[in-house]
C-alpha cells in the first residue's frame, strides 16, 4: 500500500538518512563539489579577481562584505544570493585585502599599505624577492 502525507515523509527522512549514513564519502565528496562550484560562481559573477590588488587567484579569494557581515558568514545562502542577482553588498576580495579592509573600513585602522598581486611566479619566494 501506497504511503501518503506524514507517513510519506517519514518513509523519505528515513531513506535519505540511511542513504547519507551509508553513502557518507560520496555524499561529502558532492556537497565539497557543489560549494567549491557555487562559490567559484558566486567569485565571477562578482569579477572574480581582488577590487583592491587585482589578485586572480581563485585560492585565496573570498566574497567580500562591503559594509562589514554582521554575522553573516560564507555560506551556500550566501552564494545563492550572489547567483540570483543579489551583487550590491558584496566584492571580491583576497584574503590579505580583506582583512586589510576589515581593519581600515571597520575597526578605524590608520596603517596605509599598498598591496601588490605578482600573480603565480615558479620558484618565487613571495616575501623575499629582489
Ligand atoms: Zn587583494
């Protein structure tokens, strides 16, 4: 006998649980799939590159609150809303300019440094180059 309404979902909730519980790599390894897409996504729909030193590695970048998070993390809600249109709050940033613009723009830091992408460079020590 077919199962409807409550008995249905319970029947589904049951399934999907024992599915991920014996699935667990194949499922993990999806979910990491998905995110790393959408947030690549979410990075070119928003230029996909630093707005302040140009760095195109898509290693280190992150979307980038404008006027700060207010608790709001990098998430899949979060990517979704870029992927629907939802641009204006959000930039992308490096990691290193994003914390530079977390402590300038929100915590009122006074330092004035230039950042410079190099880009990827072989053999290239990124801190002690002539
Ligand atoms: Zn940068």
């Amino acid at each position: 006998m077919p199962l409807h309404g409550e008995a249905k979902r319970k029947y589904q909730r049951n399934w999907s649980r024992k599915y991920r519980i014996d699935n667990r790599d194949k499922v993990n390894k999806n979910r990491r799939n998905y995110r790393k897409r959408i947030r690549l996504e979410a990075i070119a729909i928003l230029g996909g590159k630093c707005f302040n030193c140009g760095c195109d590695d898509e290693n280190i970048l992150e979307v980038n609150h404008i006027h700060g998070a207010n608790g709001e993390k990098s998430s899949d809600q979060l990517y979704n809303r870029i992927r629907r249109g939802e641009t204006e709050e959000f930039n992308v940033a490096c990691r290193i300019c994003q914390w530079y613009h977390y402590l300038r723009e929100l915590k009122g830091y006074k330092g004035n440094w230039t950042i410079v992408w190099r880009g990827i460079e072989e053999n290239a020590s990124p801190l002690c180059r002539s």
